[in-house]
C-alpha cells in the first residue's frame, strides 16, 4: 500500500524535490551491484520505480543502502524515493544495457529466392544483454552466408542502437544455404533455400514417332548457371503449318519436355518457356 501511495503522488512530487539525504549514481549497468550513500539518523525506507517495476529498502540513515545484481535488470529510467518519518526526497537515474552481449535475435528474409540475385538476402541482427535489453553501444557483428558448395560470403557490421544489418548475394548453385550472425561468443542461425534461376536457353530435337505423328523433347532444361530449372516449369511446343498451329503446353518431367505433334511435311515446329525462345525445327519427314 505505501508503494501505491508513493507512485500516486510522484508526478507532482519529482518536479520540486531537492536531495539532501542520499547520494544516488545518475548511470548504473544492468545487473551491477551498487551502494548509495545516505546521511541523518533514524529509520528510512528507499523505493525505487522504473521499467522493471518497484520495491523497496529498509534501512538506517548514515548507513549506505546496498542493491545487489539481480535488483536491477531493465535498462531506462528510474526514480529513487527516500520515505524519512513525514518527508519525501527523491532522485532519478538511468540503468544502461550490460555492455556485454547475452543474447541475439537474427532474422533473414527471404526464406526462398532464386540463385544470383545481387544483394537478394538481408540479414538483421538485434544485439541484447543477458536480461534481454537492447545494447545501445556499438558492437561488431559477424555475417556468414555458406551455400550448398561449401563457399562462404564473410562480411561484418557494427550495430547501431542495437541493431545490425546488411545484404548478401545469393549463390550461384542452387540448394539449403546457411546464414549465421555472430557478436561475442553468441550465434544464430537461418536457413536459406536457394532455387535455380529462369531458363537460360532451351533446345528442342524431333524425330518420328509414326506417319502420322512427331516425338518432341527438348535437353536438359537449365538456368544460366547450369542449375537444373524446377520440374513442373511449362514448356510450349508450337507447330506451324500451311497457315494453321497446333500449341502444346508440357511441364519439365526430371528436367525435360516431351509430347508428340501432328506430323506434316515443311511444318516448322519451336520451343519456348517463360521468355526464353528455342531453336526452330523444319520439318522435312513423310506425312
């Protein structure tokens, strides 16, 4: 209940309080034990309010109030109060984040993108303390990318009010790449799927399949970095001929495209998928 009376009048209190009692220090560390020096005699009752919440110490004046580490943990600002018989004093000070970090929460995005893209992967680290305050110094952060051929990007960042970032490539090859943030001795780490790029080119051969009938397929299907383009990936065939054109639409099986056409003689048959255009076939074989 005193707690609840002393934070009910601390706003119009704090304004016009003068310190003639304690001597608080106006920057401490989270979870740094500290004492504060007090003068006077008799009893007196110290309560402290700030982020964390508030409690309270009984002690007598003359004597220096000791706080150990686990009293102190959030980081911001504070309020001491000194309860002395009929009288209020007060004071206020700031609890800093542990310079040593004690935690790290790393996020990277996205979690799927195709193979080469310059600046495709963003990382963002956020540097805490053990009690989980944002360090607001400056503290180098390592980045990491290792892609599915064991190369490794390194590249390094020094955090700004907690927070780090940058962007990276992504690999050439395609497959699970590992994005790793480090500060101190404390690692994360994300995964990365890495998926093959558009169709680089595409190559179409035909051959008869009957009188009636011609056998497309197209080669291996592959990205400009020769990663093999995801089966389902649409192929078109198209034949024309005498005016008229036939349009199959296949998707990549194990990486190739096959279908049969209507066979006819100077028919001129083509390949393509997405915007990437094939070779052309002229048909010379029997009807």
């Amino acid at each position: 209940m005193i707690l609840i009376g002393v934070l009910v009048v601390l706003a119009a209190f704090t304004a016009a309080a003068q310190v003639t009692a304690f001597i608080f220090p106006e920057k401490l560390e989270a979870g740094r034990a500290f004492s504060v020096s007090t003068s006077g005699s008799g009893s007196a009752t110290m309560y402290i309010v700030g982020p964390g919440g508030a409690f309270q110490r009984k002690f007598q004046l003359g004597e220096r109030v000791a706080f150990g580490s686990d009293d102190l943990h959030h980081a911001g600002h504070y309020i001491a109060i000194l309860e002395t018989g009929n009288s209020l004093e007060a004071t206020q000070f700031d609890v800093s984040a542990s310079a040593q970090p004690g935690k790290l929460s790393f996020l990277a995005k996205p979690s799927r993108l195709p193979v080469s893209v310059s600046d495709g992967i963003s990382g963002v680290a956020y540097v805490f303390d053990v009690f989980g305050n944002l360090v607001s110094q400056p503290e180098p952060v390592s980045f990491e990318l290792s892609d599915a051929t064991g190369r490794t990007q390194s590249r390094s960042a020094t955090s700004r009010n907690g927070v780090a970032w940058l962007k990276m490539n992504s690999a050439p090859k395609a497959g699970s790449a590992h994005f790793q943030a480090a500060a101190a001795n404390i690692h994360e780490q994300r995964v990365i799927q890495q998926v093959p790029g558009d169709p680089c080119s595409i190559r179409v051969t035909a051959r008869s399949a009957n009188n009636q009938r011609i056998a497309v397929e197209t080669d291996p299907v592959r990205d400009c970095n020769g990663n093999p383009v995801p089966d389902g990936t649409i192929v078109t065939f198209t034949e024309s001929y005498a005016g008229s054109q036939t349009t199959i639409d296949v998707p990549l099986k194990r990486g190739v495209a096959r279908t049969e056409l209507p066979a006819a003689r100077g028919a001129v048959i083509s390949v393509a998928t997405g915007v990437v255009m094939g070779n052309e076939i002229h048909w010379s074989g029997g009807e």
